[in-house]
C-alpha cells in the first residue's frame, strides 16, 4: 500500500492489526515497537488503535529516511 491509500479512510484511526497489515508485518512485532514508542498510539481494553496522522508522519519519516 501507498501513503496516499491512508487519504480514502473514513476514520482517524486505525487498529494495530490494520497498521501491521499495511506494514506487511505480525502485529505482535508492531506492538513492541509501538511499547518503544516509535508511534503515538492509545489503548481502551484490549485494542490499540493509531491515530492515522501519526502513521502517516511515520511512514512520510521513514521515505525521507529518517526512521
């Protein structure tokens, strides 16, 4: 997926399982970064969820090379 495909979402967050998923990842890998608080991100119960601007700024960071 490109950057820009986070543009089409309705909604200004995304699940954990979304962002390792567009990461091509395993969640659990994405949670420890997430705990080395490489994203902001926020837990209610069992889900986390991350805000979709800090994503993208992640990604945007990590094109220019600065992840």
């Amino acid at each position: 997926m490109r950057v820009e495909s986070l543009d089409d979402l309705d909604r200004s967050v995304l699940f954990l399982s979304e962002a390792a998923a567009y990461l091509e990842c395993d969640p659990r890998t994405l949670s420890k970064e997430l705990k080395k608080g490489i994203v902001s991100h926020f837990t209610i119960g069992r889900r986390t969820y991350i805000p979709v601007a800090a994503f993208r700024e992640l990604l945007e960071g990590a094109n220019r090379g600065q992840a």
